[in-house]
C-alpha cells in the first residue's frame, strides 16, 4: 500500500498538448497530483474551475499541480480551452499510473489528492468519495506542510 513517507512512483504521461510531463523532472519543488474520474463530468469540472479560480495561491505557494485521469489527450485538451484551466491535464490511458497510486476503481478513477515533497516523497494522500472533492484550503496545508 502506497502510504505517506514513501518515495513517490514516478510519472511520465502525455498532458493536453501532447507534451510529456515527468514528475522526476519536477524535483525541487512540491507538486500537487489530482486524480479525478472525467473531464466534463459536473463534481470534476467544480473542482478544477475552483483550483483555476484559486490558482494565484496555488502560484504563491510554489507547488506545480497536475491533473490525472484516464481521458485522451484530445479530450483534456478541448476540457482545459473550455474552462481556461491553468493546470496540465496528464492522460494515464493505460492507468499504469492511476494504478500505481492506488487511484483505480471499478468506475474510473478515484477522486484524490496526493502531495509530494520536493524531494519526491508522498506527504499527503486522501481519496474521497466520489461526489465530493477535496478543498482548496486543504489541499494549500497540505503543500505548506511540505514546506516546514
């Protein structure tokens, strides 16, 4: 089980562009994984429209946050441009990734928050229920907590 304390698995994943994002290449700072069952879906698009609306304190606070699910390229492409989502929306159509982190389910994608240090190592993991997402303010703790 993949638990707080541990060294992060790492990600190398396609994002809306079609660019690769690697998390080893994100050393150096805190970055903030968001796993979420779909793009388009109501509960998703509330909660990446309210980490774009709270994006300068996401900005301030140093972290690098990232978007995860199993939806294409295209797909997180069109999602972003219809929401103006500042964030990199990473494509695990394999969910090799998705599955490393424990973020599988029979409907998807679980909905979590996981927070990793600069070092690479997990200081902060949570899953929700489905219908509800974490906070900004806590997923902001989170990464200050990494910080001290």
């Amino acid at each position: 089980m993949l638990q707080v304390g541990q060294p992060a698995p790492d990600i190398d994943l396609p994002d809306g562009s079609g660019e690769r994002w690697k998390l080893s290449e994100a050393r150096g700072k805190p970055v903030v994984l968001l796993f979420y069952p779909g793009d388009e879906t109501p509960v998703c698009t509330k909660q990446l429209c309210s980490v774009r609306d709270n994006w300068e304190r996401y900005q301030a606070a140093g972290a690098e946050v990232v978007g995860i699910n199993s939806d294409s390229v295209d797909k997180h492409r069109r999602f972003a441009a219809n929401h103006q989502l500042p964030l990199r929306l990473l494509s695990d159509a394999d969910k090799q990734v998705i599955r490393a982190y424990e973020m599988d389910s029979f409907i998807g994608t679980k909905r979590g928050v996981v927070v990793i240090d600069k070092n690479g190592v997990i200081r902060y993991r949570r899953t929700v229920v489905p219908i509800f997402r974490p906070t900004d303010d806590e997923i902001l703790k989170a990464i200050a907590q990494t910080q001290t």
